[in-house]
C-alpha cells in the first residue's frame, strides 16, 4: 500500500521543527509496517530534490510562497507516486492543498492535519482570513477525514461544518524520550523549542534572570534554536547553557536532568516539546492555552497566558519541594504513555481506513 504525505518543510529525522517531527515519526511507524511512503514538500535552503534518509523516501517541489501560490509541481509528482491515500498536514500553508488537488484527481482517500495555530498578529490573521477564503474551507470540507491532536482543536475545526473528525495525539519517539532520570549536583529549568517571541524564549530567560539573581542552586538550560538566539545570548549569564540544533539523543538526556521544564507559550496545536519532556518525567511549568491542558493533564502546573509573575511562583514552589516535583514527574510519565509513535501510527491507520 502507498501512502502520500504532503507537508511544509521536512527533515528526515528529528529536529526542532515540531510539525517535521510529527511527518517524521509517521513516516518511521508506517515503513516498519511495510507501507511504501514517499513525504513530499516544499524545496528550501540546501535540501536535496530527492532523498532517502532512515528508509523514508522524500521528494521536494519548488518553493514560491508558504501561503498562496499553489504549487502544480507539488499536485503532479503526488499524482505520479500514485497513492492509495493522500495524507495533507498544516493549515495556513500550500502544500496541503496540493495534496488535497492530487487526492481528488486520483479519486483517493484525502487525510487533513491541520495543526492549527491561531494567527498571533495583525497582519497574519489578514493572511489567514485571506487564506481561508481561497484555500483554507475547501481543504476543510473537503477532506475525507479530519485528524486533529486535540479536542480543543476538534471543536475549532467543526465552526467548518459537520465533518469527520478523528482525534490522535502527536506522536513521539518513546525509542529516544523515556524515563532514566540523572542526578545533578545543582538543580534546573530548561527552555526547549524554538527561539521565537510567540514561544515565550524571552519571557522564560526574564523569569530565569530573576531567580538567578534570587538563589544559586538552579542551572538554566536554553535548548532549541531560532531567530532569537543572538538576543537571548547577550542576555545570559555564565550559568545559562545553550543547546542549539542538537539530535534528539541529546534533548532526552537534558529533559533526563531538567527538574522543571518552563514553556510560557502564545499557543500549541499540541506541543511536541512538552510531550518529550514529560516522557523523560521532566514536570512542566506552562500556559493555560489550547492544546497544552489537554498534552500535560497533571503532568505540571498551569498558569494564564500572561502571568508571568503566577509562573516564576509556580517554578519556585517546584524548586523548593522535591516530594512535588516527583509527583509531576510520575504524573506527567503516566499520562504521555499513549504518545508513542507505534501507538499513534496504529490510530492513524484506522483513520486511513486501513487499520
């Protein structure tokens, strides 16, 4: 059986970009089952044309522009792979109604992820109501089958219509991300994702400065990358370590040393990050916004987007209660063990219809 995966842009393998790691862990689940997966997506950087990495065959289309400009290449080399499913991931950009164009001429089953993020501007709620308009409720209404990480995330979807909404967790690597938790001299925060405002990577280095400057027992951790890297940098002490683009061996076993893992975050579709950290039983300290109650249940502690003063006092109880942090830790260990990626794959075959 063949199956299509059309996406933005994709590694092989594991890194920051939540949304590639999610096509990634599929495409890794669905190869072990014997499917034949081809991952197509858009042509950026120096990425290779053609390319097959960790048995998962890629191939790329030509870049034009992340929002409107369809993209026929993408349609056509879909439409060449011949799938028995099409399966289209994030709303708000092109190459998802490639996928879904390619699904219709063919007469295949169309699969939509929308991974939706609510527009955090001005100007990108413009766009986005531009893109609705144009693209955005057709790939909606007209997908066979709507697969979302999340229940929040269904109950956006269905403001569309009554379509068909089937809800699977994000999955997540439990072959890297796994308990086997290492005993530090000092206590510590991590920040992990990527460096970007809506992210909140510049509320967490304030809180960091400010307990810094309170106690020193706590090491902070700064692991990702992004545009905000330079000003995050200027702003750290000596006891800030930055982790820039490092494989997903390494992000386990800083999660394995983090006590509290902090994400004062605009919004999450799901949040990739939080999951690995509470796999590794890494307690978490974030906002109370779409996905994330629904990714760490009672895995940590929750405050309203924008308190941060709530968030530095939640981070600091955790600090000084170790029998606290244990409790999340197990908590959050509990509760993320139907992330695993063989699990999730076997819930999005069922989707697919194929189960």
């Amino acid at each position: 059986m063949k199956v299509a995966l059309v996406t933005t842009y994709f590694k092989p393998y594991e890194w920051r970009s939540g949304i590639s790691n999610v096509v990634y862990l599929i495409s890794k689940g669905l190869v072990k089952r014997g499917f034949d997966v081809k991952v197509f997506s858009p042509l950026k950087d120096n990425l290779k044309k053609h390319e097959i990495r960790n048995k998962i065959n890629v191939e790329r289309f030509g870049y034009k522009h992340e929002y409107f400009l369809y993209s026929k290449e993408a349609t056509d080399q879909v439409k060449k792979f011949s799938p028995d499913v099409v399966h289209s991931f994030h709303y708000g950009f092109y190459p998802a109604t490639a996928g879904l164009k390619a699904a219709r001429e063919l007469r295949v089953p169309h699969i939509f992820t929308p991974a939706y993020h609510p527009p955090s501007s001005v100007k990108k709620k413009m766009l986005f109501h531009a893109y609705d308009l144009m693209y955005g409720n057709d790939l909606i209404k007209n997908s066979d089958r709507i697969v979302t990480f999340n229940i929040n995330e269904k109950q956006q979807m269905s403001r569309y219509g009554n379509m068909k909404i089937d809800v699977v967790p994000a999955p997540v690597n439990n072959d890297t991300f796994y308990p086997k938790r290492l005993q530090c001299r000092k206590l510590a925060i991590s920040f992990v994702g990527s460096f970007l405002p809506w992210k909140g990577a510049g509320v967490a280095m304030k809180i960091f400065k400010q307990i810094e400057k309170e106690r020193n027992d706590v090491n902070f951790f700064f692991v990702g990358g992004g545009t905000m890297e330079q000003e995050l940098r200027k702003q750290a002490s000596k006891k800030v370590r930055f982790f820039v683009d490092q494989p997903s061996s390494t992000v386990a076993r800083i999660h394995n040393m983090t006590d509290i893992a902090v994400f004062p975050t605009f919004y999450e579709s799901f949040g990739c990050a939080m999951a690995e950290a509470e796999m590794c039983g890494t307690p978490i300290v974030s906002t109370r916004v779409g996905a994330v109650p629904e990714t760490i249940g009672n895995g940590g502690i929750l405050v309203d987007y924008g308190d941060w003063d709530g968030m530095k006092e939640a981070i600091v109880r955790l600090l000084d209660d170790k029998k606290l942090r244990k409790k999340y830790s197990l908590e959050a260990i509990k509760h993320s063990k139907d992330y695993g990626y063989q699990k999730v794959v076997s819930r999005i075959l069922k989707s697919y219809g194929m189960a």
